[in-house]
C-alpha cells in the first residue's frame, strides 16, 4: 500500500511525493522485519501534507546539525582535557564518546524522512490539451484509378 507518512492515509489516486529510502528507514524496515510487524508500505507524502513535511524536516536537520556540532565539541573539549591535565584516563575518554554517541541519537526522535522532491511538478495546464481534429469527410474515388476491365488483354497481331 501506498502511504502518507504524515497522516497516515492511503495516497493512490492523490498527488504525493516518495519518501526517500535512507538509513534510519531501512534500519527500522528491519527491525520490524526481525519482530514480524514489517508492513511493507511504500511511503509518501501526500500534496495535502508537503508544507507541514518539509517544515518538520527543517526542525530535523537542524537539530541534526545542533547536535552533531555539540557532540565534536564535547570530545575536542574532553580531549583537550586529557591532554592539558597530562594524565590520561580511559574511564573519561569513554564516557565522552557514551555522551556524543547519546547527543547524536537525540534528534532521531523527531525523525523526519527526506523526501524525493519538495514540491510537485505542476499540472498541465488544460489549455494544451489536446483537441480532436473535425472529422474528415470521405473522399470520392478518383475517377482516373478507374480502369475498364478487360482492357489489358494484349491485342493478337494476325500476320498473313
Ligand atoms: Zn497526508
């Protein structure tokens, strides 16, 4: 079934636009896959929903950005600790990257699929559309195609 990510309704028959298979996707096809809840939809975003979609999507990739940047400032500042106060400890290293890893995972919460094209293509204009040509009246036959039949038979010469 063909489905709107945002309102969960079926699209066929709608205008909608694909949502882009990405990793987060596929991941959860396959957990749901190992827990036999897998439901196969190929997914959407119907016309209807595309200036909410896009908007959420904005929201992710912000908070994406946010956090990837808070997580390299969080390990260059742990780093730049170990190496200032000389003594390394593998302990505070470790937890560092439990941090990153954990300010990188947050944004997936709000998960919001790319789709394949931010707006659709427009309709085309009924203009154009094409008109069917007045029906041609039926030629009469040409009268030089006309041949007596009969006429071919090629006239015996009689000699003597
Ligand atoms: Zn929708």
């Amino acid at each position: 079934m063909r489905v709107c990510i945002v309102c969960e309704k079926d699209v066929e028959g709608k205008r909608a636009v694909p949502v882009k298979e990405d990793r987060v996707i596929r991941l959860v096809r396959a957990a749901k896959r190992l827990v036999g809840i897998a439901k196969m939809n190929d997914l959407y975003v119907c016309e209807a929903d595309l200036p909410k979609h896009s908007e959420r999507r904005k929201g992710f990739e912000k908070s994406m950005l946010f956090a990837s940047v808070l997580a390299a400032l969080l390990l260059v500042l742990v780093l730049g600790m170990i190496v200032l106060s000389g003594n390394f400890e593998v302990w505070s290293l470790v937890s560092a990257f439990v941090i990153a890893g954990f300010v990188l995972v947050l944004p997936l919460f709000k998960y919001t699929p790319a789709v394949e094209a931010t707006a659709l293509p427009p309709e085309p204009p009924a203009l154009f559309q094409p008109v069917n040509p007045p029906p041609v009246p039926p030629q009469p036959l040409a009268p030089s195609n006309l041949r007596p039949a009969g006429k071919t038979a090629r006239k015996k010469r009689k000699s003597r």
